[in-house]
C-alpha cells in the first residue's frame, strides 16, 4: 500500500521565481563503509533524488554498515565549481542523522560550514503506514514491497550564512545513532540559492490534465491485468476472488461491458492464468509451469483457429533464468521482439525489463537488459508495448512517484532496444495512494486500462488519453 506524504507547512512558504543552478553529486570521492551489491550500494547516492517526494525503504539509497546505530562519512564530487549557499541531502528513511557537512574546492581540504545543534529539528516529511502484506494481485509472483509501518524521510537543508565560491566537493558526516531504525540516504545536491531544492516527479501537463479514471465493476469478480482485442470490444482479465485464478472476458455492446463469460481453455494452469497480449489472430498468455534449463518462460500463445483459440507449445528463450515463479511479458505484433520484466544475474538490482529477438527457428535469443535509462536499481516490470513499437508503458517502485508502484512511459530511441527516454510518471490522475500496474492502452478507444491494490484487493480502472499524449514519437 502506498504512502501518503505530507509535507510540513515550513516548505510552503518557502517560494522564489528565480531559477536555481542546481548540481547532483557525480562521482564518489571517499566512502567509509558499503554494503555492497547492485541495491543500496553507495553509487547509489549519486545523481537527482528517485526516493523523494515518496519516501520510505528504497534500492536506490544508499545504505552504509553502521546505518543502524553508529557513525558514517561521505565525499562527494560535482561536475563542474560553483558558488554555495545551500546543500541538501536527502534521508528518505529516518532523517535528522546529518551531524556535519564540509566543502572542499578540490585540493583535499575541507571547510565546516554546517553542524548540528543539539536543540535542532529536523523539518521533515512525516508519515505513519500500515504494513500491506499482500502478494502482487494475490498470486504467487513477485510481492509488493511492504511499508514499514513508521518512516521519517526528510530533507537535511543546510543553508549558509555565507556563500562560498567555487565549491567542487561535499563531505557529509553521520550519526546514525540519533534515531532508531534502519536509514537511508537518497541524494546530495547543492545550489547557490536558498530556496529549497525541490525533489520533484518527472510528468508533464497532459497526464495532470486528465479526466478521472472510471472503475470497472463485475459483480463480486476481483479482477486484476487487463488486456484487450485489437478492436477495442474484447476485455479478457483474471479473477483473484479464489485461490484459482482464472481468465474471463466481457465483450463491449453500446459502450457498455456484458457479464464476464469464463474463458475455459485458457485456463491451462490450476493456480495462475492471465493475459498479456492479443494480437490479431493469437493471445499472449502467461501462468505455465516450466521447467528451470529447458528454456521455457512461463509463456504461451494461443493461436486462433475457427473461431477458437489453441494453446501452441510454450516459448522457449535462450538460457531462459527467472528468480521468481512467473513474471509479466508484451511483444510486437509480428512476435519479433519479446519484452519481459524479471530479475536475474543481469539486473540493474531488482526486476528489470529485458527483450529478446525472436529466432529462425521460432524460439528467442539470450535476453538483453533494455538499459540503465529505463531500469533502476528497484524493481521496473508490467510492461505493454504500443503498435509503434517505440512506445511502452511500465510499472514501477524505481523512481520519484506519488508512493510506491507507479505507471510510467518511455520512448524507444534507436533500434538497438537498449537505448530509451527517460521514464515520465502518467500523473496523479492515474497513479494515487494506492498500487497502479499492468497498463493496458486501447489505442482503437484511446483507453487505458491498468489494476489498482487498494488494501489488499486489485481492481481495473480506465481513463480517456489522447493517443497524440501517449504516442509522443
């Protein structure tokens, strides 16, 4: 379940119309202890916060040995001198543990500019959460990361009396002793401005703009991954309302859905079943057992064969390794490129998306990892892959968002599959304080469908987008 931030009223009536010259760390100087491994490492801390404004546990802070109770230094670089009036570092799991901050103009040296009053508050984000314990749409796949049912993220702003020049090197010293619980550092960024350095979410003013989404119902149905004909007129999704999870469709009469019919032949598996993709004479479907060395995924297609679709053999991908059961998948229309969301020895740290191009032989290559751009050190999957083949939707728990699981779009920029745009979060039209995921857009309507967890139950929603919006190239 997401959290709810709020931000305290000190931060609002901060406000200037000058810009800011705003630098992120960029390299690492010297480090007093890692825990190593590609989640919380110290690169972690490096570049523009992605755990604010949201806060909370994150695989993109950086967590030292000693985070619990002891004392921690970092020195960090920027890419080019600047003149210094405020440095910010950002603790997005209990903050107030920043005790000393120094500036250094390259030589080695460093000047105290900031210390730590023994009477001094912290102005922070405040938030308390209950823990959401329940697995990714209540089946056995990867689970929702649970909320720590109390968190402190927060700010350190440290704005000084005096600015100083040509500032190319910060030294952060920590106590991590001042507060229980584990910590957690974001970011270190540093401006010659006294306005506070904003942690903002990477949308734009169309998603802002939206309409609000619609809630689909079918009676007492837990539904959960949408997915559509190519037409528009053909809604398949799962049912979670049992411990069979199972695939039913509802097809469009006068703009409004008909009563779920129970699609029994595409209910091959005894526990998961559900819909990725449909393609104009075939289904994308995923839930299969599969054997680990054999290549198989976990995905089959269903061809459509009068009238009716038959399940084929399952897709086979080269030296094919998943560390969890199942896993969420989308393709082109003609099944060139495969595109999955998984964790494996390649990831960037968590789940990450990867694609595959299809072979002579109708069996897929060796996954390739879609980039450092689109894949964060937290998890990124659910993708669905619009008819351009340049457009895809996403979720993930990897960058600045409104909470936790958040929909997201990139656009592909070459045709090696590797290099993509920076993820841009839909806005809070779409994504809220709950989990948002599997997105499904109808280009034929102009539709996106995606589920919603709300405390545990899943859900499918919808909201009108215009397709020149989402189809930027």
């Amino acid at each position: 379940m997401k959290k709810s931030i709020f931000l305290c009223s000190i931060f609002f009536v901060l406000f200037s119309v000058k810009a800011q010259q705003v630098q992120w760390a960029s390299k690492i100087i010297k480090f007093s202890s890692d825990l190593g491994g590609k989640q919380n490492g110290i690169k972690r801390i490096l570049g523009k916060p992605d755990c604010f404004p949201q806060g909370g546990v994150s695989g993109n802070a950086w967590i030292p040995k000693n985070a619990l109770d002891g004392k921690e230094v970092v020195e960090v670089s920027f890419e080019k001198p600047q003149t210094v009036k405020q440095i910010a570092v950002f603790e997005n799991l209990n903050a107030g543990c920043v005790t000393k901050i120094s500036v250094g103009n390259g030589s080695g040296s460093y000047e105290t500019v900031w210390s730590r009053k023994k009477d001094w508050k912290t102005p922070s984000y405040k938030s308390t959460a209950t823990a959401d314990h329940a697995y990714y749409f209540n089946r056995k796949r990867r689970k929702v990361q649970e909320v720590p049912d109390v968190f402190n993220p927060g700010i350190e702003y440290a704005v000084l009396e005096n600015a100083v020049a040509n500032v190319v090197a910060v030294k952060v010293e920590f106590n991590f002793a001042l507060l229980p619980g584990q910590k957690q550092i974001d970011a270190i960024g540093i401006s010659e401005s006294e306005v506070p350095i904003d942690a903002s979410i990477n949308t734009n003013s169309d998603f802002e703009n939206l309409s609000n989404s619609e809630k689909l119902m079918f009676g007492n149905l837990v539904i959960a991954t949408p997915a559509l004909s190519l037409d528009g007129n053909k809604l398949y999704f799962t049912d979670n309302s049992t411990d069979s999870e199972l695939i039913y469709s509802s097809a469009k009469q006068d703009e409004k859905w008909t009563t779920p019919i129970l699609e029994n032949n595409l209910n091959v598996n005894d526990i998961v079943n559900y819909i990725e993709y449909v393609g104009n004479d075939f289904i994308l479907r995923g839930g299969n057992p599969y054997s680990k060395g054999t290549g198989e995924c976990g995905f089959s297609t269903f061809k459509l064969r009068d009238g009716k679709y038959e399940s084929e053999e399952q897709l086979k991908i080269a030296a094919f390794a998943n560390y969890d059961e199942t896993a969420d998948a989308t393709m082109t229309a003609d099944g060139k490129i495969f595109i999955i969301g998984l964790e494996s020895d390649f990831t960037q740290g968590g789940t990450d998306l990867y694609f595959a191009n299809q072979k002579e032989d109708g069996t897929y290559g060796l996954l390739q990892n879609m980039g450092k751009v689109i894949n964060s050190a937290a998890d990124e999957g659910m993708p669905h892959l619009l008819s351009d083949t340049k457009t895809l939707l996403f979720s993930s728990i990897g960058f600045s968002s409104y909470g936790n699981y958040d929909i997201y779009v990139s656009y592909r920029l070459d045709d090696s599959w590797k290099k993509w745009s920076e993820p841009i979060n839909l806005g809070n039209r779409i994504n809220s304080d709950s989990f948002e995921g599997s997105p499904f857009y109808d280009e034929t309507t102009e539709m996106l469908y995606f589920t919603r967890i709300l405390e545990g139950k899943s859900s499918i929603s919808r909201i009108k987008i215009p397709k020149n919006i989402v189809m930027k190239n």
